[in-house]
C-alpha cells in the first residue's frame, strides 16, 4: 500500500511534465510552426550537455548569486519597512501611493538611470534585482502585517504581558509565516527581472547566454537558458516552501 502511494505520488508529480513534452513534440509535428522555430527537446538536451561542459555552469552560478544578493538585500529592507507600514495605519495611508507607484515601474526602465548612477558594473545588476525584490517584498509583508486580528495583542495583555514579551512571543511568531511569503515572492519576481539586469553589459549569466544566442538565432541556447531559469527558480521555491513547513507547522491550513 506504502509503495503504492509513494507510485502515485511520483505519476502525480511526472504527470504534468510528461503533458508538457508531449505537447511540445505535438506542436512541432503539427505543421503549425515551422519546426525550425521550435527545436525539439532531444536538441535541447543535447545543446545542454554541450553547454554543460562548456560556459553553463558558471552562467548559473553567477545568475544564482546575483539574485542571492538582490534578494537578500531586498528582503532585509523590505521585512522592516512592511512592518512598520503594516503596524502604523497612519504610516501605511500616507506611504501607500508611493510603494505602490514605484512597484508599478519595470525595473528594465530604470536601466539607463542605473547605468549613470552605478556604472555597468556588478553594483548595477544588484540595484535592479534589488529594486524589484525590495517592492515585490514589501507589498506581502505589509498587506499581510495589517491583517493580523489584533485579539491576539488583547489576549495576551489581558493574560499579562508586556510589551516586549507581545512582540517576541505574539507579534514575531505572526510575522513569520508573511516573512517567507515575501521572500518566496521576492525569489520569484527577482528571477522574472534577471534577464533585464543583464542587459547591463553582462559577460557572463543566464540572462548573457539568453542575449547572446539571440543575436545569432540560436533557439536552443534560448530554450536551454529559459529551461535553467525556470527550474532553479523552482527548485529555490521548493526549498521555501519545506523551510516555511518547518517554521510555521503551528499554523493551520487548509492542505
């Protein structure tokens, strides 16, 4: 019964994969699209094993530490400012337009700004990955601070409590759970903004593989450098997602 599960479970998470190969084979057999324009995923794999033995690699490394960077600095402003927006109504009113005029702008537009101010240098691919994981982050920490029921600020000063024992033991353990949402939102969207801070000059990364093969045509590198984003950014998020199960497994939920 146990390994039946365990099948089902591995079918289950396969299964949508499977789908997707099969439609991607599909719609290159189809006669729709010129197959040219679709390389099939037998040369992608190969074009990653190439690659893998070639530039990958390192592209991946610097890709995943540029996003580390930007989103652990980003975080790390964006838990206390929501906090404090989420804490303070009046704070929140009166900075509300401003956050969210400035989540508004894609970080691509900001490129030439970036690039008088901070040079074409790693600092200018870390501000814009900043910018966007700074504002992605903070909009989920503030919302999610402003929907704390305060009865559990007035439970705990009826039972006695000071202020300093509200916030370690009632406020933090509530800000926990909107904390890792925003990082896991702040991974994602840092992700989405790579290939545009790349566009600074970049030698090397996922999103320079991405630019380069487009200037010569070549799909498969394209699809190969979407296919790594894509699956680190997943597997960053699944590894959230166990950390947030550890953390919060006080918390109730529906599944």
């Amino acid at each position: 019964m146990f390994h039946k599960s365990k099948l089902a479970s591995v079918a289950l998470i396969l299964a949508p994969w499977l789908l997707l190969l099969a439609l991607w084979y599909g719609v290159r057999a189809s006669g729709l699209v010129n197959p040219s324009l679709v390389p099939a995923p037998h040369e992608v794999l190969e074009k990653f094993v190439e690659l893998s033995q070639d530039r990958l690699w390192r592209d991946i490394w610097m890709s995943t530490q540029r996003v580390f960077v930007g989103v652990a600095l980003g975080t790390l402003l964006a838990v206390p400012v929501g906090f404090c927006l989420g804490w303070y109504k009046g704070l929140r009113s009166f900075m509300d337009p401003v956050i969210n005029f400035f989540r508004a702008l894609p970080p691509i537009a900001l490129i030439p700004l970036v690039i008088v101010y901070f040079g074409i240098g790693e600092a200018a691919k870390t501000v814009i990955l900043f910018y966007a994981s700074f504002f992605a982050a903070v909009i989920v920490m503030y919302e999610g601070i402003a929907q704390i029921s305060p009865i559990f600020i007035r439970v705990a000063r009826t039972l006695g409590a000071n202020d300093a024992e509200i916030f370690g033991k009632v406020i933090v353990p509530l800000t926990i759970p909107h904390i890792l949402t925003a990082v896991r939102v702040a991974l994602g969207v840092a992700w989405a903004t790579l290939v545009a801070s790349e566009l600074i000059a970049a030698q090397q990364g996922l999103g320079a593989l991405i630019q380069n093969a487009s200037s010569f045509f070549q799909l498969d590198i394209i699809y190969v450098g979407i296919i790594c984003i894509g699956f680190i950014a997943l597997s960053m998020d699944l590894v959230l997602r166990l950390v947030t199960r550890r953390l919060v497994a006080w918390q109730d939920r529906i599944a």
